[in-house]
C-alpha cells in the first residue's frame, strides 16, 4: 500500500514536469525528498530523468535508505551527490531539468552547470511543493491522529494553568506528553500568560500565571512527520467584560473563516472573512498575522491565508485558521483549528471546546 502511494505521487511530479516541458528534476529540499520517496534522514538528493529515478546519499545511511526508499535506484558514496550523478552518467547532455531555487545557493547552482554545461538547467518553484499541498489518505491519517494527541495534551494538561506554575513548566509538560503518545512536538510550544500574550510568537518564560490572565496556549504534536497545530485561550480566575468582547470577537471571526474555507474558494476571501469582521468591531490594527496556513510534512505549507495570497483552496488541502487579537500591556487571544478542505466546507479535526474557559 505504501509502495502505490509512492509510485502515485512519482507518477504525478512526472506528469507535472512534462506539463511544463521539462525531462526530469533535481530535488534536493529534504521535505520534498521524503514526500516523494519516504526517506527520513538528514542528507540525500534525488535526480528524475527520462532514464530513470535516482536516490543519492552516504554511507550513514545505508540501512535506512534501503528500508525507506521508494521507487527509486539508490547510490551510496561518499563523494558529492553532483560528483555521484556525473561518475555514474545519471545526468545525460542535452536534458532540459527542473531545480529547486529556491534551495540552492548561488555557489551550489555555480557548480551544477560547471559539472554539467551541456544541462538545461530550469529554475522552478513550488512544483513539489505545490503537490504535497494535496493531501492523500494516508498523510490525512497521520494529522487526523497527530491533531487527537494535540487535543488530549491539551486537556491532560490544563490543570497547571494556575497560580503556582510558570509559562515554560507548562511547555516542558506538554513537550513531554507529545514525545510519550506520539512522534514528538510539532513546534516548539508557546504559552505566554497575560502581557506575554500580546506577542503572537512568544517564547514561554518564568512568569507564573495568574488571576485575570489570559493564556495563549499554541502547543501541537507530530505524528508520522505530519503536524498539528492548535491554539486556545483560557483565561484564569474571573473574565471581565474586556476578556469576553475580545474572545468573543475571535471566536465570531475564526467561525466566520471556518464557514467560507470549501473547494474553490479564493485563500485571500478567507483570510478576509476573519479579518474584516476584526476590524468591524474595531480590532483590525491589532490582528497583525495571516489567517492561517497548510499543514504536512512541515509546520507551515502551501497554501497560505493572508490578503495577498493568490491560492486557491482545494479539496484535501490541510489548513489552520487561527486568527487574533493582540494588545500590548494586557493581552491576546487566538483561536485555531486544523481544517480538511471538502467541496461544501470544512470538517475541523479539533475536538478542543472553543468556548471562553475559565480556570479556576
């Protein structure tokens, strides 16, 4: 089952290549090499051409590339992965072949058409990148159980959120559960109570919670390589008028995002769907970050929700709609859930309440 999943995707980056009247691809970004050919590990390119599907590495990996790789032919030296392609005559003249710019250094791309002067060489952007965007049922599979750990972390640790524990004891918590129930977390987790709060990023410090605070808490698991991503806002002790007219407009707005993510619908009519209600009720200043952002083999993917996205959503597409309100010297809040894109909406995989929780 898993060879097919392979061969499938192969089959489609050639299709795609012939589309745009190039013979093959050299892959060299390590996301990319394991969405197309299972390989894990840290150093690895590989080469399609009409003459075939190449894997080069070292000897580190011998084993692992023998278990791992999928459907195509592997070389092991421990020269260059170019000298490899150019002693082993991989690489015929007069091939017209796709490279990943955006991965290779000036000093990289110097020595590719050194080594190989009679290659056409195509820079290219986004074409893997672009199929991985799509996710097949087993990718699904591992975010569907990477998001149930995030959401049961979550829960197992929400009684430390109180007077008493500091932001990074909750992080090293949740850091800690994730490694036990699944491959480990997704990203380093930020909880940032009260002002902490206002910095969309924050790192979690030392400051204990306390009463009237607001807790970020943006913290996900990885399972298989895939990630989760998910953030809620309780607040502590009691919630003021103010805690509630803030929640209440990021919960109306990531409903309103929610609603309008289906097949077909613009990325940039999303993100306005959050964003426009914000500043509706006078908020807008203050959300200062995109509406959310595919998911897969690495935390932030294609397609992306932000005003100035040109995407457009498609079914199977994996995304997060998180948006926020952020404000200096008192607080944020940000509400996000991980979403599979279908013909006729969405179905959010978060099982998390979102309604405003009050700790006691």
């Amino acid at each position: 089952m898993t060879e097919k999943i392979y061969e499938k995707r192969q089959k489609t980056l050639k299709n795609v290549l012939a589309d745009q009247d190039l013979d093959g691809i050299l892959i060299t970004n390590l996301t990319n090499i394991r969405y197309i050919s299972g390989f894990t590990g840290s150093a690895a390119s590989c080469l399609i051409t009409p003459g075939g599907q190449y894997f080069i590495t070292d000897g580190r990996y011998i084993e692992q590339s023998k278990a791992q790789v999928k459907g195509f032919k592997r070389y092991i030296d421990m020269d260059s992965h170019l000298s490899i392609i150019k002693k082993n005559n991989l690489n015929p003249d007069g091939l017209k072949l796709a490279f990943e710019g955006e991965n290779v250094t000036f000093s990289q791309y110097e020595n590719m058409t050194s080594i190989f002067p009679e290659i056409f060489w195509e820079n290219t952007s986004m074409i893997l990148e672009d199929l991985a965007a799509v996710k097949d049922k087993m990718e699904i599979d591992a975010i569907r159980t990477a998001v149930e750990v995030t959401d049961q972390v979550y829960e197992e640790t929400l009684s430390m959120v109180r007077p008493g524990y500091t932001e990074k004891q909750v992080a090293n918590a949740m850091v800690t559960k994730y490694r036990e129930y699944a491959e480990g977390e997704a990203y380093s987790p930020i909880v940032a109570t009260g002002p902490n709060g206002a910095l969309p990023h924050a790192i979690p410090t030392d400051r204990e919670f306390k009463k009237g605070d607001f807790i970020v808490i943006d913290a996900a698991a990885k399972y298989a390589g895939y990630h989760a991503d998910m953030t809620r806002t309780p607040v502590i002790g009691h919630a003021t008028e103010k805690h509630h007219e803030i929640y209440g407009i990021v919960k109306e707005a990531q409903q309103r995002g929610c609603d309008t993510a289906k097949a077909g619908v613009p990325c940039k009519v999303v993100d306005s769907a959050t964003r426009d209600y914000i500043k509706e009720m006078g908020y807008g200043e203050y959300y200062t970050h995109g509406t959310g952002h595919g998911l897969g083999l690495e935390i932030h993917t294609s397609p992306r929700f932000s005003p100035q996205s040109e995407d457009v959503l498609s079914v199977n597409n994996v995304m997060t709609i998180e948006p926020g309100i952020y404000l200096a010297g008192w607080g944020g809040v940000r509400i996000e859930d991980d979403v599979i894109i279908n013909e006729d909406g969405c179905e959010i995989l978060n099982n998390t309440t979102k309604e405003l929780v009050v700790l006691d």
